[in-house]
C-alpha cells in the first residue's frame, strides 16, 4: 500500500516507521522543515523513542519511508491516510482548540483522491468524525464518505519512548461510519500491524471493530479518565491520610492486596500530553460528569498542595532557596507537556521563595530557557521538592542538598532511611 501519515511527532513518525517496516511505502508530512529534513536524513527528531533511529537508518535509505511538507505529494492516489495532528485544549475554557486539526484537514481535503481510507488517531471528543471531519473532507474534496472514500476513527493507545512495543501489545480500536468503512480499516490495520498473545484479553489480540465511531472515540476518553479519576480518589485519599497520620501507601497496598482494588498511587502532580487533557476532552461533551471534574480540579491542585505542606512545616518562605527536582512530567521523559514543574515552580515564588529547578536529562540552556534558574546537586538548598520519579532522585541524600531543612517528596522515591535526621514529607505518607 502507498499510506500517508500527517505529522510526524512523537506519535506520527514511529506510526509511519511501523507501516514501512511491514513492507509498505510510506510518506510523512509535517509542517516543520526541519523535521522533514532529519527525517529525511534517516535522523531522528527527538530522542527516546526505543528502536527509532535503527529503523529511520534501515527504511530511509531503502526507499520505503520519506518525508515532505506538500500535501499535493502525499495524498493524491494514497490507499490510507493516518492523522496523527495534535489537538489543544483550552486552559481557561477547557474547550479543545481544533485550529491545527482544521488546518491539517482541509489541506488533506484539497488533495484527498477516491479509493482512500481516512484515519483520525489524534485523541477526539465523541462525535467528531462524524459532525466534524466528515462535512469538513466532503465540502472540500467534493467525494462522498462512504462510496467515493471511508472515514473511520482509531485512536492511538501508546506511550512514548514504547510506541512499538505498545503498538504490539494492546488491541488496535477502530470505528467507522459505515460497515464497509469499518471493514477497509480493520483490513487496513491487520496489514501495518503484528500482536503479542494476549491470554488474559476476552477475545484475541489484534484489531477490533467497536461498531462506530463514537464507541471507538468515547473508549479511547474512557480509559485515559479512568487513570486520572483514580489518581484523584488516591490524592483525595493521601491528603485525609495526612490529616489523621496515617500511610496511604500502606492502605493502598492493602486494599490491592485483593482483585477487586485498584488504587493508582497519588502524587504531586498528574501530566503529560493525555491523562490531563483527554478528561476535558470527555468534559465536552458530557459536561455533567461531576466525578471527572472533580477529579480533574483535585489532581490540577496537588503542586498547591505539596507547596502548602512545606509551607505548614518551615513558615514563611520568603526568601529560602527552594529546589524543584524535575522539570520533565515523568521520570525518564524528556517532556514537560503539562508537568507539575510549572504550578510547583509558581506556588513556590508565590510564597517568596527564590526557586530553581534541576532535572537531569535537561541542560543549564534548556532550564534557563524556560524561565527558570538551574540548581546542580551539591548546592546549597533550604527546601527540595521531588516533582518528577527520575532515577536520579532514588538514591539522593541530604548531603547532596547542604543545608536543606526539608525534603517534600512528591513522588515517594527518595529512600526513607537516607533521610533520617532531616525531615521529610511524602503526600500522604506523613512526615519523618
């Protein structure tokens, strides 16, 4: 097949490296010429992304997968389409901002050709493919969906840096507007993708049709509010434990210590590109879902809280020198998508402290250039606050910080004993 996949981010180009490595021949579009031309010097963009580089050196140079910022290249006489374009949502409103999408769309419209398969995985509220895109692609290709071309909706269910192995791992969804549609792409994605065994799954691994759009767009919102719905009952959960001076963690092992409990762990901030937004996403839509609000505006204040904490313990923080340790949303991510960095990092200079921000997969030149001043382990320090679980943080003691009065472990990854003699408070896990 000739398939075309529009943006190649962190998502798009191992997608568009996957379906030229099952044998297919594979264009890229992006709006960044720089992307196009590392991509197109077999280099890869971002590092991270396990087996990317070996595979961009493999398929690159074979022929089998190129780059290009011109729509009139890729998509005329393309068998499938796959967008992969980010949707925003709105700080403020909570209402996605669908300008890129849009834009990316109708350039796919003014060059979409008969015969071709459209594939949103870009993350949606239920109902776009069908009120949004569908009008949208016929008004501007004069084709009719459903007999001149399929539209259908498969959204992506991967994390970076294991894109290929998730890819293998997880059932691929998909939802078309018509049978047919459904039947092309479910055809279409057994042919691009391979499956693990999946013993513990109700039915085989591989490619399920959820019978329409809709299911397919409101499973994949599902899944991601779940997770932060239960991180906030678990922050909800940490913060009562903080009250009475109990270990929610000792609670939460507990209580999963049976099949019928799953508590996620709670935690000083929730962040990257999904599990913060897909349940504004869902919220919509359905903007009666009290429970994912809930969670949603109880997750979104945790730094607050972990900062308030510090503040119970030392007073007045004006003035101290106060370390965020991890600027990245995740250990072992270099992605500050939505990561707690930010409202730690203000929750603290609120306060009056004068704050700097370490994370060691960022340089000095990258902290800086987000408006930060970079701390390096072995300065002076009155106050660290653990904002992200890398590695590195496992084994810190307090003489890495001379002269800190209290480590706030908002990750519960920094050893206990280690710390013995210096206070330190972990969310919901109490004070040593």
């Amino acid at each position: 097949m000739r398939i075309a996949v529009i943006a190649m981010g962190k998502i798009g180009l191992p997608l568009a490296v996957q379906f030229a490595d099952a044998g297919h021949d594979v264009v890229g579009v992006d709006v960044q010429e720089s992307v196009v031309a590392q991509v197109n010097a077999a280099r890869e963009p971002f590092p991270g992304e396990a087996h990317l580089q070996d595979k961009l050196s493999e398929l690159v140079p074979a022929g089998r997968l190129r780059a290009t910022t011109d729509y009139a290249d890729a998509i005329p006489g393309a068998d499938a389409v796959v967008i992969v374009v980010p949707l925003f949502v709105n700080d403020e409103t909570w209402q996605p901002d669908f300008a890129w999408m849009d834009a990316a769309t109708r350039s796919l419209a003014e060059h979409l050709t008969p015969g071709t398969l459209v594939s949103y995985e870009t993350t949606l509220p239920v109902g776009t493919t069908r009120g949004r895109w569908k009008p949208l692609l016929e008004e501007l290709s004069g084709l009719r969906e459903g007999s001149d071309f399929h539209l259908v909706f498969s959204p992506e269910r991967v994390l970076t840096g294991r894109v290929f192995a998730d890819l293998r791992r997880y059932p691929k969804l998909v939802g078309g507007l018509s049978p047919e549609g459904a039947r092309r792409a479910v055809e279409f994605y057994e042919a691009v993708l391979t499956f693990d065994e999946r013993p513990d799954l109700a039915r085989p691994n591989g490619v399920w049709d959820m019978g329409s759009a809709e299911a397919a767009e409101m499973a994949k919102l599902a899944e991601t509010t779940y997770r932060d719905v239960n991180i906030g009952l678990a922050n909800q959960y940490a913060k009562f434990a903080d009250q009475v001076g109990v270990d929610v963690y000792a609670v939460i092992e507990a209580c999963n210590s049976q099949p019928y409990s799953h508590i996620h762990r709670p935690g000083i901030a929730v962040g990257g590109h999904c599990i913060p937004v897909y349940p504004r996403l869902y919220l919509s839509t359905d903007p009666d879902a009290t429970i994912v609000r809930a969670a949603r505006e109880n997750n979104a204040a945790m730094p607050e809280y972990a900062v308030g904490r510090a503040a119970e313990l030392l007073g007045d923080l004006t003035g101290l020198r106060a370390v965020v340790l991890g600027a990245a949303y995740r250990g072992r991510v270099k992605e500050t998508a939505f990561s707690g960095v930010f409202a730690t990092v203000d929750a603290l200079r609120a306060r009056g402290a004068q704050v700097l921000v370490h994370d060691p997969m960022y340089t000095d030149e990258e902290i800086a250039g987000s408006g930060w001043e970079p701390y390096h382990v072995g300065e002076p320090a009155d106050l660290a606050v653990v904002q992200a679980d890398h590695d590195d943080y496992r084994t810190l003691t307090p003489a890495d910080l001379p002269g800190v009065r209290l480590l706030v472990d908002g990750r519960n990854v920094t050893d206990a004993a280690a710390w013995a003699g210096t206070p330190r408070v972990v969310i919901g896990g109490g004070t040593a």
